[in-house]
C-alpha cells in the first residue's frame, strides 16, 4: 500500500495529477498480487474515485465507483463500497 500512502499524501497536498499515476500504479500492482476481489483493491479503486471527484471528472468517479462496486465485468466485490476517507 505504499504507492497509494504516497498518493494520499500528494492529493492531500493538492497535487492530485501527480497522485493519480500513483494510484494507478497500486491498483495494478495489488490486482496482479491479490486479484480483484480483494479488498485491498477496492479501497485503490474508492481512492481512484475520491480524485476524480476533486478534480471535477464526475464521469470518471462515477465509472471507478461502479468498478469498485461490481458493476462492470472487471468490477471489485459483489456489494457496494462503503469506505470513506477522512472526515466528511
């Protein structure tokens, strides 16, 4: 968990382009070693969504969350996500 440690600490610093690649790069590397279904893999794919967000891409938060959710063929779990981050 690492890359997304980092992409957490640059997101929170605003540099959320550079977290984006970071992120990117965990989730590959934690589906390659834990598979999809792991929830490992979710809570990437829940940071993934997170940045779209902040960076104004409803369009692509919207799909990461259905991936995280199980809505796509190549989607994380069998439920929904409820993992938060931070305070609200």
């Amino acid at each position: 968990m690492s890359l997304s440690n980092l992409g957490d600490l640059l997101e929170q610093e605003g540099d959320l382009a550079g977290a984006r690649p970071l992120y990117e790069e965990a989730l590959r590397i934690e589906r390659r070693t834990l598979g999809n279904e792991h929830p490992r893999s979710a809570i990437v794919l829940a940071h993934l969504a997170d940045l779209s967000l902040a960076q104004g891409d409803l369009g692509r938060a919207g799909l990461t969350r259905a991936r995280g959710h199980g809505d796509s063929p190549e989607g994380v779990g069998r439920g929904p996500c409820r993992l938060r981050r931070g305070p609200s």
